[in-house]
C-alpha cells in the first residue's frame, strides 16, 4: 500500500515535470502565478523566460484589467509620462521614409515569435489590427481604421510628431494601450518607423489615394 | 490499414474546403462577410454528416480499447472523474481535481495520466509528438482526444469548483489571462478581452462573454480546416502563447492546467460539441 502510494507520487512529479510544487496547489498570489509560469515554458533560442517577466508598467495594466476597475489618475499620470519619455524622435528629424516598403512592413507578422527564423526582420502586422487601404480586404478591427489617415489629418509637424510617438509607444497617449510599442520595445528599427509613417502621411500611398 | 485511410480522408476534405472558402476574394468589404458565411456554411454542411473530425473520434474509440504500452493493456480502466470506465460526460466535467494525482487535471493531463500508470507508457516518450503538423495527419493523441471529448457530445459543461485546489486553479488561470509580458505586451485578453473583434478576417472569441466563451470551448477538439488536422486545447493555447511571442508552453504543464480551468468555469452551462469545425 504504502509502495503503491510512493509509485503514484513519482509518477505524477515525472508526469507534469512539476516537482517544484507541493500539491495539492491552493496558493493563488502573484508569487504563486509567477512560479507556476515560470515552471510551465520551455526557452526555444532567443525566446527566453525572460519574456514572462513584466515590467512594473506591464504588471499595472495587467492587474487593472484583471479587476475591471477604471486606472487611477496618477497611476495613468505615471504611466503616460514614462511612456513619452521613452520616445526618441528621429535622429535626422525626417519623419518619412518610403511608402512601399511601409507597406510591406504592415502586411508582415513575423518577428520575435519561437517559431520564426532567429534574426528575422520584424513586421509590424498593422493589418491585423487596423484597416488601412481599400485594397487590403483582411484587416482586423482592434484598432480603429487608418483608412485615409494622412489625408484627413493633413501632415503638420504637431500630426506627425503624435504619430511618431503613438507608433514608437502608444502608451505615450493611452495607458495601457493593447497596441505594442514599436520603437520603445525594439520591435521595429527608426527606419522601418519612418517607413510606415510614409504609408499612412504619403498622398501617393494606397492609405490616402485609394 | 481502416484506420490510415480514417486518418487521411480529412486531408482531401480540407484541400477541397480551402479551395472553396478562399475562391471568393473579390476587393470589398462584403467580400469578409461573404468569406464568413461560406465558412459557416461549410460548417452546417458538414454538421448534418461529413465533419471530418468525426472520423477521428470512431479512430481514437479504437485506440481506447486498444491494449498498448509495456503493460499491454487498454485505457478502458481510465478514471476521468467519474469512476474507472467511465468516459461518457467526464470531459465536461473537467478540468478538476483528482486525489489519486493530488491535483488539478484538464483532460488531456488526464489522459496522459492514465496512458503512464495504467499503459506504463513514459509521458517523456510521446509528449513531443501529440501534436500533428500542418498538413500532416491527426496522430493517436488527437484521436483519443477527439474521442473522450465527443462522448460529452450535449452535455454542458460543468467543471467543478468545490476544491480548494479547483479555486486556486480558476485564480490563477484568470491572473494568466490578463497577465501582459514579452516584448508585444501581449495577454490573452487583448485580443480575447472584448466582444466582436477580429485578427485580420478571423473572428475572436470575447473569453470574458459566456455565450463566446461557451461557443469557444465546447467546439474544442476541433477540425482546424486551414490545417487538416483535429487540434486539442493543449494545442491551442500552446499556439496562441506563440503569437504572443512568448516562450513555448508546455503540454500538460501547471500553467495551462489553470488557464483551461479558467476558461471551462466561464464555459459553464454550454454544450459539448466536439469535435467543431475551425477555420
């Protein structure tokens, strides 16, 4: 009996590998979530634990949305100003770059995944979230429409600065936005940032001319 | 050799659907409609007889009753919380908690369970070839998978919440959901968090909203039509983990035992239709 209860022990640790855990597990706290996570992946390459990890910005956003409730003032406060302080303009002061490789950029999802080749040139994958031309029938809709967004905005300097920075780190302007901060989280290069900013400014870009 | 040919049918099926499902792409907006509908309507065809997930489910009863392993011997002896033997109605009564185990257990942690201490098969040994590829055929796994969850077929879900480790479970999975890491920011709930949104043509389901999160979870197993294979849970989460750009999880780990708590409590009530037809 006592044989059979050790084999079953054994047994289950082998099984899921967990054998940091004493079970049953009944702990439910933040600590808890963060070992149980940590204990749950595997590292392919690049793609570390590392990545589990949140950032004090990240973990706000998290908890806020797990309870529903409103972000605090000053907590937004913070948050906003971190974000814009983590924004680098463009080192010539030339905010656009070209159209056609933007768009490329826009239709491309890979990047930063395990799966992806190590090293591969990261997309933005706007597509998936916003609609940009008229053309481009399979965009998403978390984001609102960019559909002539140069335009209607026309391209004043204060337009183009609040792109610049809403591509760079969008939490500059909406705490805890769900869209990734390119620049800042080194998704994509100052380059590519111009590239995309000319796919949504450029009159000749299939944004506005469609 | 029956079972080989169960097993590729599927495939051609896919090929045939795809063609039809992505033939319709003419540059409008009515086009992402229409691309819905032809998908749903594939869907209610193959409903009234011919889901090719289906197939698996009469394969993977075969591997049940098929003795197997060092031990020789079937799964018939399996509990899945509701007594040896019994495998009618227990999948939507999971995850929960197994005091043989001392733990809480999704289905497929379950199963796997009962292949190591029934079979005497090394979890080790099978755990990197569940999954199929694209393309490929659906393997055993998803077979006997696709089986357990078709014998709940009608019932609703009814995951417990009783024990103290079934709690803990449901509390951490919810914290998972919303947790934001990696370099994306990326959690479940961004693209999981609210209703009637969309990745490009393909619909998300509101995980939050019961009629979506029970729409969600009972069509799981699915027959993934873009892949030709049935996909599990365990599948799925792995692969939007992927997507979130995070490091891979693992299959039958802690963490996504608690997730697919979370997520079949908020399921609860629904209807299990599995296998269900996906993209």
């Amino acid at each position: 009996m006592k044989k059979l209860h050790y084999a079953a022990m054994i047994a289950c640790m082998t099984l899921t590998g967990a054998s940091a855990f004493a079970q049953p597990l009944t702990g439910a706290s933040d600590q808890d979530v963060m070992t149980v996570l940590k204990d749950s992946f595997a590292p392919v390459g690049e793609v570390s634990l590392d990545r589990l990890e949140q950032s004090p910005e990240q973990k706000a956003c998290s908890d806020m949305a797990a309870t529903g409730q409103a972000i605090p003032k000053d907590v937004m406060e913070k948050l906003l100003k971190q974000a814009m302080a983590s924004v680098k303009p463009p080192t010539d002061k030339q905010f656009l770059g070209d159209w056609k490789v933007g768009e490329k950029i826009a239709q491309s999802g890979v990047g930063l995944q395990f799966s992806d080749k190590p090293g591969v040139v990261s997309g933005g994958n706007c597509y998936a979230c916003h609609q940009m031309t008229k053309s481009e029938i399979a965009f998403g809709n978390i984001g609102p429409s960019l559909l002539h967004y140069g335009k209607n905005r026309g391209n004043s300097v204060q337009m183009l600065e609040y792109t610049w920075n809403k591509i760079y780190n969008s939490h500059a302007y909406t705490a805890c936005s769900n869209m990734p901060r390119f620049g800042s989280a080194g998704i994509l290069t100052e380059q590519q940032i111009k590239d995309v900013m000319a796919l949504l400014f450029d009159p000749a870009s299939p944004v506005n001319n469609e | 050799m029956l079972r080989q040919l169960k097993k590729k049918l599927p495939g051609a099926i896919a090929f045939l659907l795809i063609a039809s499902a992505t033939g319709s792409g003419s540059a409008s907006a009515q086009s992402i409609d229409s691309t819905q509908e032809g998908i749903d309507d594939y869907r209610q065809m193959l409903s009234d007889g011919g889901n090719p997930g289906d197939l698996l489910v009469d394969t993977g009863k075969e591997l049940w009753l098929e003795k197997k392993g060092p031990k020789n011997v079937s799964l018939q002896a399996c509990d899945l919380g509701l007594g040896p033997g019994v495998v009618k109605g227990a999948y939507a009564r999971m995850p929960r908690f197994f005091k043989d185990a001392d733990k809480v257990m999704d289905a497929e942690t379950r199963i796997m369970y009962c292949m190591q201490t029934l079979q005497g098969i090394n979890p080790k040994d099978i755990t990197p070839t569940v999954f199929s590829k694209s393309g490929d055929i659906s393997t055993d796994w998803e077979a006997i998978v696709a089986y357990v969850a078709n014998e709940s077929a009608g019932i609703a879900m009814a995951a417990p919440q009783s024990h103290a480790a079934e709690k803990a479970a449901y509390e951490r999975g919810q914290k998972i959901f919303f947790h934001r890491s990696g370099p994306y920011d990326f959690s479940c709930a961004t693209c999981h968090g609210a209703v009637d949104k969309r990745i490009r043509l393909q619909n998300l389901p509101d995980l939050l909203n019961a009629k979506d999160a029970q729409q969600a979870y009972t069509t799981w197993p699915g027959y993934r039509v873009s892949q030709g294979v049935v996909r599990t849970m365990q599948w799925r989460l792995q692969d939007c983990f992927r997507q979130q750009r995070l490091p891979k999880l693992k299959f039958a780990s802690q963490a996504s035992i608690d997730l697919l708590t979370f997520l079949a409590v908020r399921a609860k009530e629904g209807k299990m239709a599995a296998p269900g037809i996906k993209r």
